[in-house]
C-alpha cells in the first residue's frame, strides 16, 4: 500500500498527538492495524480545522470491546452492521468519542444501505468509500496512506469518486448530494466533468432516500463556501428539482451571501423559496423539518412583505418591537436578497442595522397594576393592555413608564366612567 510521503506527513499536529487519540492508537496497535481515516486527514490535508476523528483497524468488533474493557476504556458499539464501536476517552476535563470501524468491503448495496463483509485489506477498505479525498489514512506518526490517488485530489482541490462514478452512486444515493456538497467546499465550485454526468444520469435515484438524510446533507451544502455556484448548476440540470419541488431561485442565495455571509441554512433554504410560504411548506413536509424550524420558515414568509426599502423609519422600529431582532434582521435581510441588483443597498443597510441604532423600549405596565386601580379581573384586564400599548406605539414609542402609568389610569377612568353611566 503507497503513502503520500514528507510532503503529506502530518506530524506535530495538534489533533494527531492528543493524550486521548494516543491512548486509542496505544489500544489498538501498530500503523498496520489502526490508523485514522477520512475527514480528519481529509481536513487537515486542506487546511482546515479537524473536527471528529475515526479511525479504521484491522480487529472485528468483539476485539476492540475486549481490549477497551481490559483498558479502563469504555465501548459502546453504535454502527450496527458495519461494526463501528465508539471509544469514550476522558482527557482532563475533556470527554473525546472515537469511533473505530473494523475494514470491511460491501458485499450487497440498494442505493440505501450496504450489506458489509470484513476484510483484511486496507486498499480494498479504500475502494468502497465514495470520493478519493474521503479515503485517506494516517498512522500514529502523521504518515499518510493514500490507496486511490487521493492526495493528488487535494492539491489540485477535486472532488472525485472512486473507482466508476456510476458505480458508487447506485452503491447509495446520497453520494450524488455528497458530490455537489464536497464540491462546494473542497472543489471551489468545480465539478469533476465524470462524476457531474454521473450524478445527472443517477439523479433519479435521490426520491428513494429518507427525508431525514437528505435534509442533513442539504442543509450542510446550503453553508458551504461555494454554495451559491453548486447550487445554480444543480438547478440547471435538475437535481436540485428532486430534492425541492416547485420553482427554486438560486440567484437569491448569493445575493443573500453576499448581504450576509454567516446567513443559516433555514435563511438560505428560505431564499431559494423567494420567501414563498406555501412553497416553504411543501418543502418542510418534504424534508421532515422539526416543529421550531417550520415555524422559524412560517414567520418569515409572513412577515416579509411588510420589508421594502421604502419603509419609513418609524414602521422599522414597530416591526423590531413586534418580531424581536432576531426575526427582524432575518426578514430584512431576506427581503433584501430577493430585490437582487436593483436593491437600494444604502436604504436597506439603514433597515438592517435598525437594532444596532436604536434600543428597543419596554411596555412596562401589566395586568397587576390594571387590578392596583381598582378593575376586577377579567378579559377587560388585557384589552386594557392592549389598548394602551397600541396607543404608545401609535404615539412613536415616546412615553417612559412614569407616561406609560399616566395614560393606563386615563383609560381606566373612561372605562369606569362608562361603565357607571
């Protein structure tokens, strides 16, 4: 098996030499029986910051069990068939989960999941996986392994399967989704011209995934660096049509990036909706969105056509007080996104910026002191509040509590007044 050599050692690296990942390489052997795998040196290769770390061994999963046991360590075993047994390690303060997968090969696929097998082969282990860059390895020292050409991958930043792109996308179709994502951060934008075709010729296959693992892959391509590019092209060609039914505006997703860089993937899938609630809708039942995201997507389409850039100042201010910044900003800045190029980008900077000029103030009169003047309680209580709330925010937020309590005990004299008459 061939390594990348000097030029790809990882040594030194902060993640590599940590006391806990030491302790799992300690456990489990030498540079040919366990090594880390996939996105850690995939990341590290490219720069970027290392999140979780698996590794990949040559022992089934009774053996790690054992070992962590005789270790103090504890194992749970979470990959099912796959065999992956997560190793809990406790660094000082900190708590680390490794999980360790036994190599393995597919021996059956549907497009969903993988009947699995064991083997002893760290290539053949490489030539299941889905993109080159996906299926890099490293020893204890910061060696790196690289079985499929894929550190050639990442210095030329490419986005490339294994072996026949066909091939590995029938093996699961969420590769096709994996593609345009890794694309969209590895590749700059760039589609690999074989695995693109591929992924049109397959796209099909998509509608047989559960909602629930496309909208994660979705919702990470939507954050990507290069979102708005991938995402254009996968409108073109219709994939993105087998994701998100109905018309999908990609355009707005840059214009929204470029407002708005840090923009959430709700916002993001907001935008490619040009803010249409009835369209959000299908998608959250399509995608199986949580109660609080539905309701986040519900708001904003309700909200935002009270956004324009000819909005005056002190509707800005009513809107802030009734939405909360939050909510605000997001309908704002979404309204601003879909104006595209013949945005008023200074008008609409005043609207977004609204809550870093001007503090909200509070409605301090309550229910308790409607009853300190004498009302019994009832619905009156509230229509009082309410009544006078809707007073103060006509009158331009102007009245301090000391005013506030001076107009609640006018319109509760009124009220006493008719009443007695």
């Amino acid at each position: 098996m061939g390594y990348t050599g000097a030029r790809a050692c990882l040594a030194g690296a902060d993640w590599l030499n940590s006391q806990a990942l030491k302790s799992v390489f300690s456990l489990l052997g030498n540079h040919d029986e366990v090594r880390v795998v996939g996105g850690a040196v995939r990341d590290a290769l490219f720069g970027a910051e290392v999140g979780d770390i698996d590794l990949a061994t040559v022992h089934e999963p009774e053996e790690i069990m054992r070992r962590a046991e005789n270790a103090g360590i504890r194992a749970v075993a979470t990959g099912g068939d796959h065999g992956t047994v997560s190793l809990i390690v406790v660094d000082a303060d900190r708590t680390h989960v490794f999980e360790v997968t036994p190599l393995r090969i597919d021996v059956e696929t549907d497009g969903r999941h993988a009947l699995t097998a064991p083997t002893q082969s760290w290539k053949l282990d490489a030539q299941r996986r889905d993109f080159t860059i996906n299926a890099l390895y490293c020893d204890e020292s910061g060696r790196v392994y690289d079985p499929v050409d894929g550190f050639g991958d990442v210095v030329a930043g490419r986005v490339r399967f294994i072996g026949l792109a066909r091939q590995r996308i029938e093996e699961d179709y969420l590769r096709i989704l994996r593609f345009f994502r890794f694309s969209a951060v590895y590749g700059k934008g760039v589609l690999d011209a074989q695995g693109l075709a591929a992924c049109i010729d397959r796209k099909h296959g998509l509608a047989q995934l559960s909602a629930e693992r496309v909208k994660k892959e979705l919702f990470k391509l939507l954050v990507a660096p290069f979102a708005s590019a991938v995402i254009e092209r996968m409108v073109d060609i219709g994939v993105m049509g087998e994701v998100l039914p109905g018309q999908v505006l990609p355009q707005g997703v840059a214009n929204l990036i470029g407002i708005d860089p840090n923009a959430d993937a709700l916002l993001r899938l907001a935008v490619l909706a040009g803010g249409d609630t009835e369209l959000l809708m299908t998608w959250a039942k399509r995608l199986k969105l949580s109660k609080k995201e539905i309701a986040c997507l519900a708001s904003l389409g309700r909200h935002i056509e009270a956004f324009t850039s000819t909005l005056e100042e002190i509707a800005q201010k009513v809107l802030l007080y009734q939405l909360g910044e939050n909510t605000y900003r997001q309908c704002a800045v979404l309204a601003w996104s879909l104006e595209g190029e013949t945005a008023d980008v200074c008008a609409w900077e005043k609207i977004v910026t609204l809550p870093q000029r001007w503090q909200v103030p509070v409605f301090s009169p309550t229910g308790a002191d409607v009853l300190a003047l004498g009302l019994e309680a009832g619905p009156q209580v509230g229509n009082i509040l309410s009544q006078l709330e809707q007073e103060w925010i006509k009158a331009g937020f102007e009245w301090d509590a000391d005013e506030q309590m001076v107009r609640l005990k006018t319109i509760v004299q009124v009220r006493f007044k008719s009443t007695e008459e």
